[in-house]
C-alpha cells in the first residue's frame, strides 16, 4: 500500500525511534487495532492490554519497519499474534485459579510414591515415542509454544506440525491408557 509524504514522514520518524510519532501512530491506529483485538479475545480489558501490548513489541522492532509500507498492516499482524499471547496467559492463569481453588479443598495430597510412580510412566512413555513426535510435544506442552511457532522453528510445514502433533498425542494416549484406566 502507497502513503503519501505525511505518512512516510511518521513511519520514518517511528522507524528512527522518535517518540512523538509513535504517540502519533496510537492516536491515529489505537481505536481500530483495539476493535480487532475485541473482535478476537471478546472481552474489552483483555483487548486493551492486547493493544498495549502489541505496541510495545511494535516499539520495539521499529527499526526494521519498512518505513515505505503502511504501518496499518504490521500493527493489524502484530496485534493478532499478541492477542493470541493474552488469551493464552489468560487461560493459563484461569487454570491456575481453578488448580487453587481445587487444592484448597483437598485434605491431603497424594501419597509421593503415586506420584513417583506416574512421573516414570509419563517418562517411559515418552521415551518410546518417536524423536519427532516427542520434540512436538516438548515444545507444545513444555515450552507452550503453538503449532505455527513450532512450524517455524523446525522450518516446517504447519500441516506436518499438526499431524505430527495428532499422532504423537495418540501414541502418549495409548502408551498411558494404564494409568487413566480405572482399576
């Protein structure tokens, strides 16, 4: 997309770290970029530290913005994945108060031993799998990364993340299938 010389003028001045047109780029971008945020979490203060957030990465990688493209776009880009990020903190820290209030209501904690014994379970079945199946799942469960994340790191296709990813949770189901059967 083409700018005039006013917009050139601010991508410039926002890709040479000036301050000014980033407060700029908030006032002309915040209203549409926290719609889209909005649209995407469905809850407003999630959207806006969403917005706040995505403008801070943004901040941050100004040097490398193409200062001859319309900001809309990148901001548009970044606002999504940092959207994803926000719903994914959100979600976790809803776990962990659902995990809180559950083990407020427990009177003992299982016997070590039990746990001992299920950690090597988990151990064992994820020693049989095979090492691409076992590295999707490390960097999904372990390192919370998302399937295009670990696409890109592997420099591979999405689709083969996702199948690897299926068939790896398949076989860790059946290699565990011991362990959630009740006895």
């Amino acid at each position: 997309m083409t700018m005039n010389e006013t917009g050139r003028a601010l991508a410039r001045r926002f890709r040479a770290g000036d301050e000014t047109a980033l407060a700029e780029l908030y006032a002309g971008y915040a209203a549409r970029l926290h719609a889209t945020a909005l649209r995407l979490l469905g809850d407003p203060d999630l959207a806006a530290e969403a917005v706040q957030r995505a403008l801070v990465r943004a901040w941050r990688a100004a040097p490398e913005f193409d200062e001859e493209r319309d900001p809309l776009p990148w901001l548009y880009a970044i606002v999504r994945r940092t959207a994803r990020d926000v719903h994914r903190d959100a979600r976790r820290a809803a776990v962990g108060r659902v995990a809180l209030d559950e083990a407020a209501h427990l009177t003992a904690e299982p016997p070590c031993l039990e746990r001992e014994w299920l950690g090597l379970q988990v151990r064992r079945a994820l020693a049989l799998l095979h090492p691409d199946e076992r590295g999707v799942l490390r960097m999904a469960y372990y390192d919370d990364m998302t399937q295009a994340e670990i696409a890109r790191e592997l420099g591979l296709p999405l689709g083969t993340v996702k199948s690897r990813t299926a068939r790896a949770q398949r076989r860790i189901a059946a290699l565990l299938r011991h362990v959630t059967e009740p006895v």
